[in-house]
C-alpha cells in the first residue's frame, strides 16, 4: 500500500536521508523523500501513525496526505516555501542592518575607521564590550530556529549543517559573555592585563557574521528552489474541497471525496469543473486553459465531455461524473508529477552532502583539542579559546554559499538570455545529460501547421469534403484539425450537424453526418475502420506515403465504404533546429525525436534535421514510458517539449526543458524554459551548466583548503614550535573573507557568452493550398499477363529535373491526355505510358520540355 506525507522541516540532503532511515527502520519496503516536494511516500502496511510518530522522533513533522485522513489540510509546496523565504526575508532585514553596526564597532578602530572614544582604550572596554553584545541579541533571536533545529538533530544524533551553525555561533557568544565577565572583573580589581586581554577576544561580531552569512546563503537556497513545484502547485490550487450535487432534484453540498461515478454535479458560473464527466443539461464556455493550456474559453454543450481542472465562465449546467478522485484527469498529472518528483534523485548540494562527515569531525577536533590543551598544562581561558576558534574557523559560511552563490549568478545570467532555470537542481544535472528527447511537433517544427494538398479521391466532390471534415474537426483543438478549420473558414464552409462525435485516442476522430459515420484520423485509423480492400488500402497509403516523404503529414477522410479524401498538412522545421542538434550531437549528446506521425514523415524530419534515433506513431502515454525506459538503461534524460500531453514525460526526465510557446502545464512542469523557443538556448544551457558547476567545484575546493589550512592553526599545532596560535578574532574576518571569495568567484560567471545563433522562421504561404482528383482504382495499376497482355507496346521516357511531388503531377497531367495508366517514378526519374493511336512523340516531348523538364531519351519497349 502507497501512503503519501507531507514533511516540513527538512534544509539539507541530512534530513531527507534521516527522515528516509527513520521510516526504513519501521520495516517499510521502500521509501522516497523528496526535497524538491517536501514529500515522502511510503511503500507499505505500517500504520499511518506510528510512521508520523517515527519522523516526529527524527525532528521533523508529517503530515498525511493519504484520502483516508480529512483532519488535516495538505499545505502544498508553495506554502511551505512561501513560508520559508519570507522567514529568511525577515531575518535578513534584521540581521544585516545589525551585522553592519557590529562589524564597525568591534573592528571599525582596527582599519582607523572613526570610533567613539568612549568605546576605546582601558577605560571604555566595559561599554565596548556591551554594545557588542546589544548590537548581536537582535541576531541572535531572529535567527534561533537554527539553534532550535541544529541543537535537536544533535541531541537525535544525526547532526546537520544546522548543527555547526549553532554550536559555532552560539560558542562564540557563550565565550564572548564569559569574556564580558572577566573584563567587568578586571576593571573591577585594576587589572590592565585581564581587561585588555579579553578585550580582543569578544566573538559577537563571529557568531553574528555566521548566523547572517547562512541565512542569506539558505534565502537565495529556498528561492530557487521554490520554483520546482510550481506546476503541481498550479494543480493543487484549482481543485476545490466541496461541490454541489443534485439527488432527487435537491441540491446539497457534500465533500469532493465522496462523490460517485453517476453522481448529478452542478457547476456554478466561476466554479472549477471537480470530476471528469458529461454535460447533461445546460451550455456554457469553459475555460480548459490549466489544463490544456487554451487561452480561448471552449464552447460546451449537451453530450459534450468535461474535464477537471477546467473552469466553467458563463452559465449554469448539470454534468455526470464519470471519473472521480484519483481518476480524474487533474488528479492523474498531479500524480504523475508527484510520482516523477519522488522517484528522481535529487541533486543534493555538494556541501551537504560532505557536512554529514564534516560537522561531526569538527566538534569532535574542537573537543579534543580541548582536552589535550587542558592535559598538557594549558590554562583554561588558553584551552577553550582553542576550541572555539577551531569552531568559528570552521564555520561552513563558505561552504553554505559555494553552490547557491554560483547558482543564482547562472541563473540570472540565463534569464538574460531568454532561459529559465526553475531550478538550480536541474542546471547542475544538465552537465552530466547523455540523451535528449526531442517531441517533434512545436518543438522541432513551427507548431503552427497549414494545410498543402486535398487529394479527392474517387470523385469527391470538394466542398463536400470540406463540409464533412470541419464538421468532425469542429470542437477539436489539435494543431493539424486548426489547419484543417482555418482553410475550411477561409472558404465560408458551414459547419453539419455532428451526432454521436467520438475521439478515438492517438488515431482521430468520428461522428455521424447526415445519416453516414465518417472518420477523419491518421493511417491507424484508416486500417482500423475503413472498409477498403486490400488493394485499395494498399494504394491510398502509397499514395500518401508520397507526401510523407516531404515532411508532410497526411489526415484521412473516409466512411466505412469508401476513402474520400486524403490531406496533407506541413509543419516546417524551425529554422535553428538543424543546427542545434548539429552542436548537441557534437556534444557526444544522443539526440531521439518523438511523435504520434507516421513513419514516413517521421523518417523524412529526422533525416533531415540529423536526429540519432527516432520514434514514431506514439500514443500520449508512450512517451513517458520511453523515457523510463531510457532510464532504465542507465540514461540520464533531458525532455524537450511543448504540449499538455508531454507533462508527464517533462517531469519523468531527469531535466524537463519546455518551449515557451508551449502550453502552460508543459511549461510548468519542466525545469527549464526556452522563452524564444529556439533550441540553441539548449546548447547555450548545457555549456552554462558545466561552467557552473566547474564554478562550484572551485568555490568548494577553495572552501576545503581554507579549513585544511585553518583547521590545523586554530588547533594550535604550531604554538609549541613557532608560537604561532589563531586568534578567533582574525579566524572570524577569514571566515568571512572566504565567503567574500565565494561570492566574488561566483560572480565570474556574469562573464559567460550566450550563443546567439537566431535565424527567421519561413512563413508558410497558407492561401496556396493544391487539389487534386484521382481515382484509386487507377493509381500504381500492377498490369497482368491476363490484364494487359504484355509491355511490348509500352514507351519508356528518361526525364531529367523531377524532384518532387509537384514535378511529378506536372508530368502526369501531360502523359494522362495519352494514358491515364501512364506511370511516373521520382526515383526512376522515368515515366512510362501505353503507345496508343494518339501517341505523338514530338509532341510528348515539347511539353514536357516546355514544363521546365529535360527529356534525355525515348526508349520504345516493343524494339
């Protein structure tokens, strides 16, 4: 049994693993925390309490999101970081106005910045000494939490970040009142020494410089990470706690959980649509954009279908609820997502990962030292300022700001530029991305289709066709039915009635029209339920095939007798996709293409644009399954697209890069954003990434020198042979000098040069759009013996200049006045045709001449 937790608490990749080990050790199968959600999920038959209990003990809170639980409300992620940034905000407003004051009292006389008189010398060291400790309490209190959460983890034995943090600052404000006690008593007995003595060594402005310098280090944390949840944020938010139902035609208010499949809903103008469903009585305008990313409200009426999520904006309407709670199909992404987010390995930062060693190693060093001092005959005041020292020193100020520093230079370096980074997770792991999985429509193409050819077949008559094709394409929002629509508007078409419409997933749609069902879908479709023969079948999609071949997709109109139509709709490739994926592949990145095309055109694209791999004829679902498919070989995987349909897929991958002229759910379940939909942004993310985290991985490397170096001197380890011991005021300005190397370091990447490689879209001419006639019956007629006897009156013609599908009509419409069998090959470059009594070979040759064609030669197959 799955059973899902809200967790709060959680800072560092410490707590996801305690949290992790807390649950296992109840005998739980599997357990999945998620940073980027604060979510858990929990693989087993332990009872919902004893699990809450068992993370509570670890220090931390869970709270059940499980249907069964009503009590508590689920607070989405953005709630939870909406609260954690504004805390640090609070925090940071307090504590760097204070932090100022502080460093210009303690150390302001130490660079002849001008100080009080009052406050220097013998004689004002009692009030030196105060102000200091007035200047850091406000500090002090508006960053507690981490003495509240450092403290607990260390009393629970599994210390975290947190934990150095509160030990180290709150170590140099106990040393730095016991230094105020000891100055008080030097005044108070006359002891120049004593009091000049502890004079140096007040540690307010360390522990103050500590608190401050972490906090801003987990605000810039906790922004960038804010915006991994959006997307299940936005659907978590449009989905309401109750709804109006309607039994025995009073209406009452009940809980979204308890309603049923056949339940009467009634939607009120501004409500959320709750359940998947029918409307049954009513009309309206929804809005379907949270979900399907439309911005225009759709039109719905009786019969028609309704989707969760949606909200309703004009009328009143009663609907049927056909799929409800975790079946509905906003409840089905947001599990996806959730799914997705838990599953992926979140990309830890570097620091914390190394402080689950790091911070128990240094208290333990400081407790040592410590001792040894005390063993080997060194005063007190002599042993603990030791210990204190190693703490301060080893503060991880340098190491808290290392990644998220750099991160959040990247990142607005990428703004810049057009890319969104939602999440510094996702810019760290595009460095190490070996595929990327491209969907092909709107994201390798336009994603703005028109419609090029209409082939009538066996005499259609085309306003008919047009007739028949808008009135099944009508309430339908894919790109290739828009294409068909706007030629169908163009040309005043009406619209006829459309009974008992029905989508057929991943192949089309049917209705009935005047009495006959029609069906206007891709090939799956036609094989599916068109009643051709075999022969016929054979030669429409032969005949399609053609058109396919350059790039075009091909939609079929039919009845269950008969093929009426075939219409061909293109996509142009975007001008930069060629080059972009040139540039990934020299990355030694594996490019694959997705699409529900079919394989002609998927086969055209791909060659065309030098894509490693392609797949083609997919239903929705496929995609996400190829993406764990990939995974599961051991691929880490970057998604690009732009549709609702490739959400899930998005939030699979380990990267989800999203095209901004996507729908809104695709753009807010993935990663990155490409705002001008050019997929060279991805190229210029990729390099921007690596010269990240190179960035990173020298701010920590310089981090880490600066505690092997200092570590060793606070220790004392040179004080016996050189006199040489770290004085906790010069380790508290090199801990912050270190930070300011972090920050300066990280700042180099506003150097970074963002390729610009932007080329115009070709416009597609949307008015020229060919009709042909033919008669299947006719096309690529195989002649038997029995048939036509033999070839030996067939004329072969060489012909130089054919290239493409229009060359080819060309030369057919000359040979069809002598043979409508004639027979024409693009590949052969030939043609070849019955030498009737018509037959008039010069004449044959000047036409085709004159259509801007070379005849090389006329070959009389009865010779």
């Amino acid at each position: 049994m799955k059973q899902k937790f809200d967790i709060e608490g959680m800072t560092c990749a410490n707590c996801q693993l305690t949290v992790e080990n807390a649950v296992k050790k109840l005998g739980a199968g599997e357990v999945n925390v998620s940073l980027l959600t604060n979510m858990m999920e929990v693989e087993s038959d332990l009872k919902e309490e004893d699990i809450i209990k068992a993370v509570s003990d670890a220090g931390y809170k869970a709270i059940s999101k499980n249907k069964e639980n009503k009590k508590n409300k689920v607070k989405s992620p953005k709630e939870i970081y909406d609260k954690q940034k504004n805390d640090m905000k609070k925090r940071l407003k307090v504590s760097i106005p204070f932090m100022v004051l502080l460093m210009y009292v303690a150390m302001g006389d130490m660079v002849n910045l001008p100080t009080p008189n009052v406050l220097k010398g013998y004689e004002g060291a009692g009030l030196f000494a105060f102000v200091q400790l007035l200047l850091s309490l406000p500090i002090l209190y508006v960053n507690r939490a981490y003495f509240q959460t450092g403290l607990k983890s260390l009393y629970k034995k599994h210390p975290n970040m947190d934990s150095l943090v509160a030990i180290g600052s709150g170590a140099a404000y106990v040393y730095g009142i016991y230094a105020i006690i000891m100055i008080n008593y030097g005044l108070g007995i006359g002891s120049n020494d004593i009091v000049m003595e502890y004079v140096h060594d007040l540690y307010f402005e360390a522990g103050a410089m500590i608190l401050t310098l972490i906090s801003f280090g987990k605000y810039l944390e906790v922004r960038s990470k804010s915006k991994t949840s959006d997307a299940i944020n936005k659907l978590i938010e449009i989905q309401e706690d109750t709804v109006t139902v309607v039994v025995d035609g009073v209406e009452k208010t009940i809980d979204v959980e308890d309603l049923k499949i056949g339940d009467i809903v009634k939607i009120f103008p501004g409500e959320v649509i709750v359940v998947d469903g029918l409307l049954v009585n009513g009309a309206s305008l929804v809005d379907t954009s949270a979900i399907t990313g439309e911005s225009m409200p759709v039109e719905v009426n009786e019969g028609d279908e309704l989707i969760a999520g949606s909200v309703n904006t004009t009328g009143t309407f009663l609907m049927e609820a056909k799929k409800v709670g975790n079946d509905t199909t906003v409840s089905k992404i947001i599990e996806l997502m959730e799914e997705a987010s838990a599953s992926k390995a979140p990309i830890s930062q570097m620091a914390d990962k190394v402080s689950y060693i790091f911070v128990p190693t240094v208290i333990a060093i400081s407790i040592i030292s410590f001792i040894v001092w005390m063993l080997v005959g060194a005063s007190f005041t002599f042993a603990f300022s030791i210990a204190i020292g190693i703490l301060v020193i080893s503060c991880p100020c340098a190491l808290g700001l290392a990644t998220p520093v750099a991160m959040m230079v990247a990142n607005g370096k990428a703004a810049e530029n057009g890319i969104l980074v939602k999440n510094s997770e996702s810019l760290e792991i595009l460095n190490k991305i070996d595929t990327i999985v491209f969907d092909k429509t709107g994201t390798i193409t336009q994603g703005n289709p028109a419609l090029k050819d209409i082939v009538l077949l066996n005499n259609s008559d085309l306003e008919e066709t047009l007739q028949i094709a808008k009135s099944l394409e009508a309430n339908s929002q894919h790109p290739l039915a828009l294409a068909i629509l706007n030629y169908a508007n163009e040309r005043s078409i009406d619209t006829i009635e459309n009974k008992n419409f029905d989508s057929i997933t991943g192949m089309g749609v049917k209705g009935e029209i005047k009495g006959s069902e029609y069906f206007i879908g891709n090939d799956k479709l036609l094989k599916e339920y068109s009643g051709l023969n075999d022969g016929q079948l054979k030669q429409v999609l032969d005949l399609a095939s053609d058109y396919s071949k350059e790039n075009k997709t091909t939609v079929f109109l039919f009845s269950e007798s008969e093929a009426m139509a075939i219409l061909t709709i293109l996509d142009p490739i975007k001008s930069t996709s060629k080059d972009a994926i040139k540039d990934i592949s020299n990355m030694g990145i594996k490019t694959v293409m997705l699409t529900g095309d079919n394989e002609d055109t998927a086969k055209a694209i791909s060659k065309e644009v030098n894509i490693d791999e392609y797949k083609a004829g997919l239903l929705p679902q496929d995609k996400d399954q190829i993406i764990q498919d990939l995974q599961k070989d051991g691929k880490l995987v970057a998604m690009v697209g732009d549709g609702i349909n490739d959400a899930p897929s998005l939030m699979r991958s380990d990267v989800g890069i999203a095209i901004g002229a996507g729908t809104d759910v695709a753009i807010e379940s993935a990663d990155l954003i490409l705002i001008k939909s050019n997929l060279q942004d991805i190229v210029s993310a990729i390099k921007l990434s690596k010269k990240t985290i190179r960035n990173i991985k020298e701010n920590l490397f310089w981090a880490f020198i600066y505690n092997i170096i200092s570590i060793p001197l606070a220790m004392g380890i040179f004080y016996p042979s050189f006199g040489v011991k770290l004085n906790p005021m010069v380790g508290a300005f090199a801990m912050t000098m270190s930070s300011l190397f972090v920050v300066g370091n990280s700042l180099r990447l506003n150097n970074f040069k963002i390729d610009n490689k932007i080329k115009d879209d070709e416009d597609i001419d949307r008015s020229e759009v060919n009709i042909e006639k033919i008669n299947i019956d006719k096309l690529n007629n195989i002649k038997t013996k029995e048939e036509e006897g033999n070839n030996m009156n067939n004329v072969l013609i060489k012909i130089d200049g054919m290239s493409c599908l229009h060359c080819k009509k060309t030369v057919e419409n000359i040979l069809f006045k002598y043979d409508d069998n004639a027979e024409i090959s693009l590949e052969d470059k030939s043609a070849r045709l019955k030498k009737t009594k018509d037959f008039d070979q010069e004449k044959i040759v000047k036409a085709i001449e004159d259509a801007g064609y070379k005849v090389l030669s006329v070959e009389d197959e009865s010779r």
